[in-house]
C-alpha cells in the first residue's frame, strides 16, 4: 500500500483506506474516495502542490497533505 501524494502523474491507483478521521474523512468520502474508487493523477501544481486528480468522472484538486491521508494499491 502506498500514499495517494506519491502516485506519479498518468498512474491510476485504487483507494484502499483512508487514514483521516471526523470533518476532513467526511469531506474526502462526499468527494468519491470511498474502498475501491479509482483515481488517476491528472497534474501536479506549479510547485508540487495541489496535485489533480480524476475521481470517478470528477476533476478534484488535493493538497499534499490531504493526498497523504488516502492508502491507495495499483489498479
């Protein structure tokens, strides 16, 4: 299992868990990264950070460190 912020850019991962907890784990399952999604990176910001992502038909950004908190495997 590895970190959503370590994914590279054009790789598709399958979330795992999430390792948040109360408002932001709220947060994260209202934006589609429940057990089995699939997500693909789309780009990374200027600096690194946030980093864009495809969930489920959505174009989401993450920061670094909410990207951290989700436990994706390879798709």
């Amino acid at each position: 299992m590895i970190k959503l912020d370590t994914v590279s850019v054009g790789r598709q991962v399958t979330v795992e868990e999430l390792s948040s907890t109360d408002i932001v784990r709220e947060r994260m399952l209202a934006l589609g990264l429940t057990k089995g999604a699939k997500i693909e990176v789309i780009r990374k910001g200027p600096s690194g950070d946030p980093t864009i992502y495809n969930i489920r038909g959505a174009m989401i950004a993450l920061r670094k460190e909410e990207a951290s908190l989700v436990n994706v495997l390879d798709a």
